[in-house]
C-alpha cells in the first residue's frame, strides 16, 4: 500500500498573517485597517516525508475526527465511489483514505 500524509505541506513563511494593505507580520493583530488573516505564502511550503492525501486533508479540515457519524458518512460515501465533488484523488489515495478512516472508526467507538 501506498502511504500518504493526512495533512498539507508544512508552511514556514516567517511572516504569513497579512492585512488589507499587503503589508505582512509574524503575529495576528488588528489595528484601524481591520484585522489580519492567515495567508503564507507557497513558496515557503515544507514538503512532509510523504505526499498529502487530499480525501484525508478534507475530512480533517471539516470533521471532528472523533465523532463517529461523520467517520461513517465518509466511509461510506468512499465505499460508494469517490466522485470527485470534494476533491481529486487517485484509486491509491481513495484505497488508503477508506482503510485510515475504517481504523479511525474502530478507534472512536
């Protein structure tokens, strides 16, 4: 089996919040111009020892990892067919991220 990573690229971008003028800092903040957002730059991007899977990148993003309904709402909606309407992914990517979240239900009982 192929091994992914559950999460995106690392981001070392020394200053990654911006604000509405283009300018960047290291910290959050908000002053008169409003507040900053998170925005580094992809330049700055990390690779992890193994590339990202996009299906497990989604569900950690939108998803409690504990809670087991929505564990089951991704498994089967995996073991349906991956349409491709959350994100791409490769059968490899599809195969890994079903088995990951089939053990992730197992652990979350």
């Amino acid at each position: 089996m192929t091994i992914f990573a559950s999460a995106p690229p690392i981001n070392d971008d020394p200053t990654p919040w911006l604000d509405s003028r283009g300018l960047r800092f290291r910290i959050k903040h908000g002053d008169r111009y409003g507040t900053t957002k998170w925005s580094p730059r992809p330049g700055f991007d990390r690779p992890r020892a193994h590339e990202a899977n996009p299906i497990l990148v989604e569900f950690r993003e939108r998803e409690n990892p504990k809670n087991i309904y929505a564990l089951s709402q991704w498994i089967m909606f995996i073991g349906e067919g991956w349409d491709g309407s959350i994100c791409q992914a490769t059968t490899p990517q599809i195969d890994h991220a079903r088995k990951v979240l089939v053990r992730l239900a197992a652990f979350s009982k």
